[in-house]
C-alpha cells in the first residue's frame, strides 16, 4: 500500500458511535468589549450576567472585570446580537476581581445588582438601564474571617427568596441576609457551612441551601420559608469540591433537572477533573446513584461549568464548560462537546510557530441569553488574552445560536485516533448530518478544495478572512480535510455550492502537537519498510489488504537494516530531536520527525529497528514526541509483526 492509500483507508474507516446526535451550530465570535490592557487585567468565572435592565424586550450583559483597577458596566443590547456601551459603575482600587449576581432584592419586579467585593454593593435597577445606589451589605465581602481564626474567599452569592416576602435575599458564604425592600439587608441566620447555591430540592415552593464544608462535605438544608432551615443533611459529595485558586469550587456545582423527571439534580466534575457527574435528585431532599458521562474533558475546562441552557431545542438542558458547548440526552448523561473559541483578537501565526503561547487565551466565564429575539440561546464569554510586555487583555464577544446549521457533530477530531485536540496541519474528519449530498474522493493528485458538492471554510485569528480546506473525501455522515491553523481555535463551515454561504458552525481545538498514528483497522500500522542493503533501497510489505480485511506482514530483521516509517498526524511541528519510539519495550530514537512530504495533512516518523528485536512477534509501537525539546503525550499504539 501506498502512504495515500494508507491515508484514504486509515481515515475513513468508520463513523465513531460517540459523535451521533442532534446538531448545534454558531456564528463566529463578535466583540462586544475590549477592557484595557495591564498585567493585573482578569475577568472572573462568576463575571458576567445577562438581564432586560432598560426595559425594551432586548437581552443585556452586566460585566464585571480588572484592568490597573476594578471595572463593571451594562452592555445594552440592540436585539440583533450588537451591543452599546451603558451606565457603568464606581468600584473600589483595592477590591479583587467583583463577582456580580442578578436578583430582585426590593420586589418591583426589575433586575437589581449585587457587586461582590470587600464590601458587597447592591445596585436597584430603575427599569431604565440606570440604578440607584450603591447600597452596602455589612458583613457580606469576597473574604471572610472564619470563626476558627482561619479565612477564605467567598465568589458567590446565592440569591433566593428565602422568607417568601416576595423579594429575594442573601447568602453570602454561611450567612443569610434578608432584604428590607430599599436595598438595605438585615442579618439571619448563620448556616453551619457556606452556601454553594440555593434550589427548591423538595418541591414546597421554599429555597432549601447547598451547603459545602472546608473538608468537601456536602449537606443540605431544607429552608422553613421564614428565612431558617431545618438541620441539615449529609448527602454524598461525587464532584471535585476545591481546585488551587481559593473558593473556585463555588462555580463548579449548578442545579437543574438534567434528567428530566421533574426533580432538581446537582452537576460537577470529578473529583479528578476527568468526567461530568450528575447527582439525581428523588424530589424530597436526597439524592440517587451519581450518573456519569466519560470522555468529554479534552479542551473542555469542568472547573468552569458556568452556564446552562437547552441549546438545540431537544428539551433537554445542556451546559458550557470552557470552550465546550455540550447537549445533554435528557437522562443525566452528556453528548459530545461542540466546541466555540470565543477570542477575537489576531494572533500572530509566525510567533505561534515557534512559541505555543503565542495565540493563547483563557476562557473565564460564560452567560446565556436569546440577544437576537429568535427563540435560541445565545452565548456571551468573557476571555484574557496576552498581549505586549507580559499585559493581558480582558475582552467580552458574543456568538449568536445558529441552531441545526451546517449538520455537525463534531467539526474536527484526528483522522488517526478520532480524539481532540489536533495539530496544526492535521488530517481531520468531522461528522454529522446531511453534510454532503454525494460519497466522493478527492482525484489522488489533485489539491481539492470543491468536493461532492461542497467547501469546506477555515477562519482563524491568524489568518485574515475565510480559507477553504483541502479535501479527502466528503458524504453525507463524514468529510475529511487538512486544518492549517496555528490558533487556539479554528472556525469551520460547510459552503453548499450554489447556496448562499453564511459562516455558522463550530470551533475545532488546536494544540501544537496532537499526535496521532494510523491503523489500517484491529490497530496494524499503516506503515512501511525498507532495507538499506549494499544494492540499493529495498522496499518490504508491511501489510497486506484483501477487501476490508488487513493483516500485518512479518518483518524480516536478519540481513541489511531495517527501517519503518510510521505514519500519522498533528505532528508537523515536532522535531526528531528528543523523539522516540517504544518498540516491544524498548526506547529508539526517531531517525525523522515531520510531513510526509508530498501528501498535505500527512506526518511520518522513521524508525531504525534494531536486530535484537527480532523474533518480537506481533508488538506494539507507541511513540513520544519533542516540541521544542518538550517531551509531548504519547501517540496511540499501533501494531506490527516481527520475526
């Protein structure tokens, strides 16, 4: 087999069960505020909201930020997804980073505000797009002194109406502070832990609290509807309750009915960060059996579960999780993430090919909101990005809620192990409905960028408009293609030809090595040999195809030296310095890392195999590869025969 064959066969052997389900689809990110750029500049995960504060039927965004000092605006909205600057709002020099919260704390039925800082400040909203106020809430602050001597941060208050007075309270870490009606607050209770959020877990119309202790223990306690609680009762904590940066955990629980039985359920991550959890609720104020979907965090960040919405209109709730939009199947379990990238700001590709920060930035915090008035959830993010001299930028864009779109599932996995993220220049495949109208392959020769009747457009911060992709093959289920992009994220979008062209789509995640190998099917190597022998090059099989069946073909190391070139993808940028390769145990250095060569999207790496080895049988291959001479994850394993 030919290294092109290799390609065809190896990349379009099957459609992963995983990526099925119901489309959703984007427009590009549009920036709706740039704040200044400085070292201390940050936006929080708890940093944004989204209300009709002037009153016009038109969603807006409240912000909160840091550029040299504190910042916090409206953004009012236009109804077509643009937004004008509004009032913004006094902030203290020395408070951090200010968490905002949305509630009705005086009942005249108008969002008010409430600025968590050194000093909770609340703002009551006139309807108008103005406030009155700031109005303060003593002993309501971002850090609390504990009665043990010891003090934490607290990045949330939970608002509720805990007294069913018609206006919404406080709970600010472990105290409770009912509203007054004016913006002033009196102090209530004092629960026995903080607060991470308040739900009615029983179904009697009262706010019951979410309690979570130092040491992760979680209780819950039903509220009496007069501002107390009943004591409270352990549940069984499944999710990952503290992360390195104090109080973050705060954000990293949320309630709703996930399964959709009528009862309100818990969501987080794991404790080690690597699966979605959903603790069912019975309805009475306990919970059932954890239900847990494996494999979604890649790209996704599950400390930053910030934001729910049902986004494809299934009736089934879903979440944002970093970059990760991901549909829930209305059973406690998730689909595969859609990913977004939110950043605006170019990049410069020549920076980002030799220093794999260049293009970075970090996804905060995330709201959801209809800014178009067409019935679909929208998202609005707010991301740092790097800048000159070490500053940091923090920005606020927009993405409007295309729905079913293009008909992907997923925009982009590597073409070899059908994981993410993938490597600049790689061979990806993306999946989905209704993609093409016709199977077709790309004539071996030619560079194809018009396939079965569509385009496929690439739009990254580091190139300037719409690129169109070379394609492999296109059908109505799967198309392949070589993604060029040195961003964090690449926007991707199928052209119809002789239909209008609109840009809405989905992210596919970059990493600047994503290494995968090839396999012909049962995991044998697309690969092949050759002998270094005193006459000349002489090429070896290394496998043999009969129809859709593949086996590997013995591997002869008597006699002259025996070299294997493997192939793969996302690894153009490694170098063979630093590289390796485990061949049945044993390290060998790669003798070339890089393209292929005259295939686009195709990877290669060389290997001496060494007499010793002969007689290994049927042994496995993984290889280590260097960026910069950092060592990167290991490749999946592939298979070859050796005697």
């Amino acid at each position: 087999m030919s290294p092109k064959q290799f390609l065809l066969r190896a990349s379009i052997l099957c459609l992963p069960a995983f990526l099925s389900g119901q489309t959703i689809s984007f427009l590009p990110p549009v920036g709706a505020f740039l704040g200044g750029a400085s070292r201390g500049s940050d936006l929080c995960g708890s940093c944004l909201a989204v209300a009709d504060f002037n009153g016009d039927g038109k969603m807006d965004i409240v912000y909160t930020g840091r550029v040299l000092s504190p910042i916090a605006g409206i953004l009012l909205g236009n109804g077509d997804g643009t937004f004008r600057n509004g009032v913004t709002f006094a902030t203290g020099f020395f408070d951090p980073t200010l968490p905002v919260t949305v509630g009705d704390f005086n009942g005249d039925g108008k969002p008010d505000l409430i600025f968590l800082g050194n000093t909770a400040k609340v703002y009551l909203g006139n309807g108008d797009g103005t406030f009155s106020g700031p109005f303060n809430v003593p002993g309501c602050r971002n850090f609390l002194n504990r009665g043990d001597g010891s003090a934490d941060y607290v990045s949330v208050v939970s608002v509720a109406d805990l007294n069913r007075d018609g206006r919404q309270d406080l709970i600010c870490g472990p105290l409770v502070f009912l509203s007054a009606g004016d913006g002033s607050f009196t102090a209530g209770t004092t629960l026995p832990a903080d607060a991470l959020l308040a739900a009615d877990m029983n179904r009697d119309g009262i706010p019951d609290v979410l309690m979570i202790s130092s040491q992760g223990i979680f209780t819950l306690a039903l509220g009496k509807g007069d501002g107390t609680f009943a004591a409270g009762l352990a549940i069984n904590n499944p999710f990952g309750f503290k992360t390195p940066n104090p109080g973050e955990y705060y954000t990293a629980v949320r309630s709703a009915d996930f399964n959709n039985d009528g009862f309100v359920d818990l969501l987080g991550a794991s404790r080690d960060g690597t699966t979605l959890v959903v603790l069912p609720g019975r309805g009475d104020g306990t919970f059932g059996t954890p239900v847990a979907t494996f494999g979604l965090f890649g790209s996704v960040v599950p400390s930053q579960i910030n934001a729910m919405a049902d986004f494809n209109h299934d009736g089934f709730i879903g979440l944002i999780a970093g970059d990760g939009v991901i549909a829930g199947n209305g059973d406690g379990t998730f689909r595969f993430p859609v990913f977004v990238g939110v950043a605006t700001e170019p990049c410069n590709i020549d920076a980002a090919k030799v220093d794999s920060l260049a293009c970075d930035y970090s996804h905060t915090a995330s709201a959801i909101g209809d800014f178009n008035g067409d019935g679909k959830m929208d998202l609005v993010s707010g991301y740092v990005v790097g800048s000159a001299d070490n500053n940091k930028q923090a920005s606020i864009s927009v993405m409007l809620n295309s729905g079913a779109g293009n008909g992907f599932t997923a925009a982009g996995v590597s073409a070899a192990n059908w994981t993410w993220p993938v490597g600049p220049g790689s061979l990806v495949a993306a999946f989905g409905v209704n993609l093409a109208t016709q199977t077709a392959f790309a004539p071996v020769a030619a560079t194809t960028t018009t396939l079965g009747g569509i385009r496929v457009h690439v739009r990254d911060r580091s190139h300037p408009g719409d690129r169109l992709a070379q394609l492999y093959y296109v059908s109505p289920t799967q198309v392949n293609y070589v993604l060029e992009s040195y961003d964090n994220f690449a926007w991707v979008t199928i052209e119809r030809v002789g239909s209008p062209y609109v840009a809405q789509g989905m992210g596919v995640p970059i990493r600047y090595i994503a290494a995968g190998l090839f396999s012909v099917g049962n995991g044998v190597a697309a690969a092949t040999a050759f002998r270094d022998t005193a006459a000349g090059r002489l090429d070896m099989p290394v496998t043999n195809c009969v129809g859709v069946n593949c086996t590997s073909v013995p591997i002869n190391l008597a006699g002259a030296p025996v070299y294997l070139s493997l192939y793969g993808t996302g690894f153009t940028l490694a170098s063979t310095a630093g590289s390796t390769c485990s061949v049945a145990g044993r390290a060998l250095p790669a003798m070339y890392v890089g393209p292929q060569g005259t295939i686009a999207g195709l990877n290669q790496i060389n290997i001496l195999l060494p007499p010793i080895l002969g007689g290994s049988g049927f042994t496995s291959i993984t290889c280590s590869l260097s960026l910069n001479g950092v060592a990167q994850p290991p490749t999946n394993a592939v298979k070859v025969l050796i005697q």
